[in-house]
C-alpha cells in the first residue's frame, strides 16, 4: 500500500478485502476514518486504524515511482515548497529523480501523456 494522492497509489487485493471487511460493510467503524484532510491522507489514516500501513515505495536507490508532480518538474528540479517540506526523503533532480520503474506523474494533461508515450515505446537509442 503507498499513497500519494495525484500520483496515485496501489492497495493490495488482502487491503482493499481488509478495507471492505472491516471499515465499509460496518457503518460503525466509519468513524475510525478521518474525514477532515485529503483523500489520499483520509484513506492511508483509515488504513492505519485497521493495521493496513503505508508503504514506502522508491526503488532500492531510493529514487521515485510515484511522482507528485510532472517529469519535467521532477527532472528539472522545480519542487514546491511543499514537497520540500513534506517529503521523507531528499527530492532528487536529473537523471536521478525518477526510477526505471516509474509508475505515475501527477498532473499531466493529456498531451504530456501522449509524448511520453511516444518517446517511451517508439524512440529507440541508438547502438553503440
């Protein structure tokens, strides 16, 4: 389980059953879900109380996969000010910032996708 809100995040199916068995078919245990910050924050807060717990999940040179921000704003550098001073880990910038095995960039337009897309599938480096 990883959240991050616009980048997204992943439950495994024994979370997503253990959610649904204990917190959405009890309307009582609703309440152990706080309702008073974002979704993201809301669910892995409501996860917690039910001892499913947030994950971290960088590659093992801890570099992103999940990205809150656009590649181009990780690649460049660009970071908010809050995620300078939210993020558990330093921020990386370059070649560095995001791990081969990327999963998600938050707010990209539909464009953005379409060139990523492209250059991901269709653009082949040449041999050496």
């Amino acid at each position: 389980f990883y959240t991050s809100g616009g980048a997204g995040y992943v439950l495994s199916q024994a979370a997503l059953l253990h959610f649904g068995e204990e917190i959405l078919t009890k309307p009582e245990k609703r309440k152990l879900c706080n309702k008073d910050h974002a979704e993201d924050v809301n669910i892995a807060y409501c996860l917690a109380r039910i001892g499913v717990f947030a994950m971290n999940a960088r590659d093992y040179q801890l570099r992103e996969t999940f990205h809150p921000m656009t590649f181009q704003e990780h690649f460049m550098g660009n970071f908010t000010e809050w995620i300078e001073k939210n993020a558990q880990f330093v921020q990386k910038k370059g070649a560095e910032c995001c791990s081969p095995w990327t999963i998600s960039f938050h707010s990209m337009k539909p464009d953005e996708m379409k060139m990523m897309h492209f250059l991901l599938y269709h653009i082949q480096k040449a041999p050496v």
